[in-house]
C-alpha cells in the first residue's frame, strides 16, 4: 500500500527541516514607557488615546467599506437598530485589540 498523504516526508532533504525541535523565542526587551512624573503621564494618556480613538474610527470606516450596502446610513437614516449593534460591536472588537496591544 502506497502512503500518499504525506508525500513530501518520504524526501530525505526535507526530513530534517521537518523535524527540527523547536526552540523557544528570547522574550524582547521590555519597553520604559513608565511616566517618571505626572505631565509624562498625562501625555501618554492623551497619545494612547488619540491612538485609540484614530483606529477606532479606521476600523469602523473599514468595516463600512467591505460590507454590502450604507452602514452610515442604516444606523442615522433608517434607524436600524441592529445595524447599529454590529457596529457597536466591531468598535468595541478594535478597541479591545488597541487595548491589548497598548498594555502589553
């Protein structure tokens, strides 16, 4: 019987790449973005949230572009209700990612 599913194991050159143990990753140096006094905090309150803000907005104009139809105008002009919780919820999704991203 001929094993055809994995056919590529079968190749002497690619056994190795194959079965190379896998090493774990070096954790990355620890960036200093602790506030050494309260303006410093303050400014890194504002950044973080204009960051946030902006891609809050870039995904819900995003979402708005790769779906059929006017999101824009479900929600204002026809008062669609679930229109306007699928768009909740996909600002909701980015801001969670921003958040993720910004704590570390």
């Amino acid at each position: 019987m001929k094993s055809s599913v994995f056919p590529l194991l079968r190749r002497a050159a690619l056994a190795p790449l194959l079965f190379v143990p896998a090493r774990a990753a070096e954790p990355a140096a620890p960036a200093d973005w602790h506030a050494q006094s309260l303006g410093q905090a303050l400014l890194y309150v504002v950044l973080f949230s204009f960051v946030g803000i902006a891609a809050a907005i870039v995904g819900y104009k995003l979402f708005d572009k790769c779906t059929p139809g006017d999101l824009h105008g479900e929600i204002f002009d026809k008062k669609n209700s679930a229109a306007a919780i699928v768009a909740g919820a996909v600002i909701l999704g980015v801001c969670l990612i921003v958040a993720a991203a910004i704590v570390g």
